[in-house]
C-alpha cells in the first residue's frame, strides 16, 4: 500500500493528461481508477477490482440525491423543451436582451443571483440562457466557462449557501474560532472569485477572447444553424413564455423551501432562516425541490394539454436519457476522488505532512496554501475535500487566533481549492457546467483552462503582495483587475496586429 505518499496523486494526474490528450474523459476516468486500485493493493487484480466496487459503490450511495437532482433536471428542461416554451422564451429575451455582450452579462448576473448552491447554480443557468445565448451565436464553451465562472466561485462568497455551512464546519472541534464568522471575513481575501467575475466582464465589455475561446467563438459566429431551441418550437408552438419560466421559479423555490425543511425550520430545530441554511441538507433539499418541479409541470401542462400524458411519460424517459453520460463521468470522478481518499491512498494525508514538515515564513503562507489548494482539488476535482484537509492546518499554523494573516490563508484555501475545482476536468462542477451549457466536456476543460490560469496566476500575485508586502485589500484587488485588464488588452493588440 502507498498511503499518503506522492504516489496517491499519480492516479488523479493520469487522469487529467489521458483526458487532455485523448479527449476521452471516461477513459481517462477509468484508467485513473485502475492505477490507484493497483497502487493501493500492491498490484493484486482481484483485490483491485473489489477494492474499485467497493469505492464506486460507497461513493453513489453517499451522492445519490446529487444523482436523483440531476436526472429530475434532465426530466424538467426536457420537457420545457417539449413544451416550445424555450424557443418563445429565446425570441422574448431577445428582444429584451440584445446583443452578445448583454447576454453574457445577463448570463454572469443569473449565476450571481442563483448563489444557493453550485450544483443548482450549473444546471439553472445553462436551462435558462442557453437559447439566448444560441440566438445571439455565443458559443456553448463560452457558456460553459460563464456558468462555471460563478458556481463555486460565487458560492464560495455567498453566506447563505451550502457552501458556506460547509466551510463552517470544518473549523476543528474546540476551536476559540466561529466558523460562520470567519467565512464572513475572507469573502473580500478571495481573490479567485473577485478576479473570475472581474474577467468575465473584461472580456465580455472587450469583445476579447484568448486560446481555443476564440476559435470556438469565431465558429459560432459564422455559424449557419438554426438555435436548437428554435426548431424545437417548430415541432410544439403551444408553450409560452410563462412555461419555461415558471417552472424555473418553481425549482428555486421548492429547493430553498425544501431545503430548509431538512434544516430543521418548520420543526423547530432551527434558530432561524440562517441557522436552517447553516444546518440543512443541501443535497437532499434540491432532490425534493426537483420531485416537486416535475409535479408542477403535469400541473401546468397538461390541463393545457401543452403536451399529451403519453408524450409528458416518455419526456420523463427521454430527459433521464439526457442526463445519463454526465451521470456515469460524475460516478467515475467520485470513484476517483474516492481511491485517493483518506480511507484509501490518502493524497491529502501526504499534503497535510508536506505543509507541516515546511517551516515556511508566515507572511507567505496564504499564497502557499492557495496554490497547494489549487494542485490538491485540481488533481483531486473536489474543493469541499481540500477544504477539510487545509482548513484545519490554516488554523493551527496561526495557533487558534482569527489575525489578518490568518484569515488571508483561509480564504486563499478557499480561492484555491474553488479555482482548482474550476479547471479539473474531474470536478463534479465542471462537468455539471458543460452539462448544463449543452457542450462537450473536454471542450469545455480545454477554452477555460487559459482563463483559469490567468485569474490563478493573478491571485497568487496579490496574495504576495498582500501578505509579504503588506499591501491593503483593497488597492490588491484594484491592483489585480488592472493586471488582468492589462493582460486582455495585450492580447487584444496582438490578435489585431496578426490578423490585420
């Protein structure tokens, strides 16, 4: 057995160059599954193979109201489809939405205002904006890195969200710290989420994209193909407007009524609204809320008779269809995260050890730990495990007391583990964005890794500055939009003068 050694992170890197390279992230998936079963048993096949059930199997119970919310979704936007009422709400917005830098922007403030959750934040958004983003010949990667930009990152500087509950839990036991508190004070340190939206609207207001962004852009541009949502209206005029945004209006609130439900509200449990959010079921809450959703589609439909009680069953049949690659590339990347866990490689364990036996200069920590979390939740593609690994350490190192400093390194945690999220192509959240934008994964992994980088890159600068340097917050944040507005405008100089 290899626990908690650099071996433990092979498996998860395999993974992410296979992919890269083959475009095939279910292979890639698999082989990464393989070598860390292998590595864990010594080699031994028949162990490997129970080892990697026993994983998978361990890893679809404990995420099966992720499963069950994500096929009800795919259940729901397919029969919006249906319905024509996503063609008539494309032609509605439209004419209310012009143009593709208002659409983008409209699409950035929908990921902002959906803030709850990031699973629910993916899928929303991309149901909602995708036909205007179609219309308006954005491409579906462009989408993708939009709603992928404000998932996480915007949960992770929302109070109310599972995130934040999430993080709160995982100051250690006995701790002189509030952890609620203390996620309040790092929202303006998280530089990763200011610097991704700051990007967005640069490169948006610029009209200026880099990499293979700008390839996809341009061949959306001089598409000649009719929006998918507007030949789906060719085959079922009968949906209105209303019939695509009801239904979203209806998820939303069924979710956070659900959600907190299983936070104790209505029992008694809870304190309040913040303490339900602080305590609920976030997960559970969604699956309930989508359950919900798709009782009030019959309702809305069919009296309507929008569509047949026929075609309404074989939608719910068709949307589980949809949503079943994102399922199985979901369970794979669990089942990965899931060999490199504590229980099993433990590549956590050995980051733990790494940063303990480093005796590094407190005023650069928050720039180490943002890139240690940034390696450990790329290689890994889960943020809330880095959380649990790194937060613990963050406060030990400053001895249980909430400085300046202190705080920084949390939410460079925070920022890093968000930003490495963003850009594994193993991350549940980035393969719920291609999902939710309707566009190839590994397409997706490829435009908006160049972004990534660059907003990481940024980051790790000001978290520099701000901890070695002691610059204040604010002038590090300005410092660092003018870096990336610098940045874009070099590069909208160079395509000028090579394409002029």
């Amino acid at each position: 057995m290899m626990q908690a050694t650099f071996w433990a992170l092979i498996p998860p890197l395999l993974a992410i160059i296979i992919s890269l390279i083959t475009k095939e992230v279910n292979l890639s998936l698999f082989a990464g599954i393989l070598v860390g079963g292998l590595l864990f048993t010594g080699g031994d096949p028949f162990k490997t193979l129970e080892t990697i059930l026993s994983v998978m199997a361990e890893k679809v119970q404990g995420n099966m109201g992720v499963l069950v919310f994500i096929i009800l979704l795919g259940m729901i936007v397919y029969l919006m489809n249906l319905s024509g009422a996503t063609g008539r709400y494309a032609k509605w917005a439209s004419r209310r939405i012009k143009g593709r830098k208002a659409t983008l922007l409209a699409s950035m403030l929908l990921g902002i205002v959906v803030f709850v959750d990031d699973y629910f934040n993916c899928l929303t958004v991309g149901t909602v904006m995708r036909p205007l983003t179609d219309r308006n010949r954005i491409s579906r990667e462009k989408l993708a890195y939009v709603i992928d930009s404000t998932a996480a990152p915007i949960c992770i500087i929302a109070p109310i969200s599972s995130w934040a509950a999430a993080v709160s839990s995982y100051i250690p036991d006995g701790s002189a710290i509030d952890g609620f508190t203390l996620f309040l004070r790092t929202i303006v340190f998280n530089f990763y989420t200011w610097f991704s939206l700051a990007l967005i609207v640069i490169t948006t207001l610029l009209h200026t994209d880099f990499g293979k962004m700008r390839r996809y852009e341009q061949a959306a541009a001089a598409a000649d193909t009719l929006p998918e949502a507007e030949a789906q209206e060719a085959e079922n005029s009968r949906g209105r407007v209303f019939d695509l945004v009801l239904p979203v209006l209806a998820l939303i609130l069924f979710s956070l009524v659900c959600m907190l439900y299983t936070g104790g509200l209505f029992s008694g449990k809870a304190a309040g609204i913040g303490d339900a959010f602080a305590n609920c079921d976030a997960i559970t809450g969604l699956a309930m809320g989508g359950f919900l959703t798709v009782f009030f589609l019959a309702i809305l439909y069919l009296p309507r008779k929008i569509v047949t009680p026929k075609v309404f069953l074989e939608g719910l049949v068709e949307g589980f269809k949809h949503m079943v690659p994102a399922t199985l590339i979901l369970v794979l990347a669990w089942t990965l995260g899931g060999i490199c866990g504590a229980d099993y490689l433990d590549a956590g364990g050995f980051v733990s050890s790494f940063v303990a036996q480093n005796n590094i200069s407190l005023n650069l920590v928050p720039a180490l730990f943002f890139v240690i979390a940034l390696l450990l939740a790329f290689s890994t593609g889960t943020s809330w495990g880095t959380f649990a690994i790194l937060i613990p350490i963050a406060v030990a190192v400053f001895r249980d007391e909430m400085t300046p400093l202190m705080i920084m390194a949390t939410a460079a945690v925070l920022g890093g583990g968000v930003c490495g999220d963003h850009l594994s192509p193993i991350s549940d959240t980035t393969i719920l964005s291609s999902t939710g934008a309707g566009c190839d994964h590994i397409r997706h992994v490829e435009s908006q890794l160049p972004y990534g980088f660059l907003v990481a890159a940024v980051s790790a600068v000001c978290y520099i500055l701000a901890g070695a340097a002691g610059l204040n917050v604010w002038i590090t944040l300005c410092l660092g939009i003018v870096l990336l507005l610098g940045f874009v405008l070099a590069v909208r100089v160079f395509y000028a003068k090579k394409e002029g």
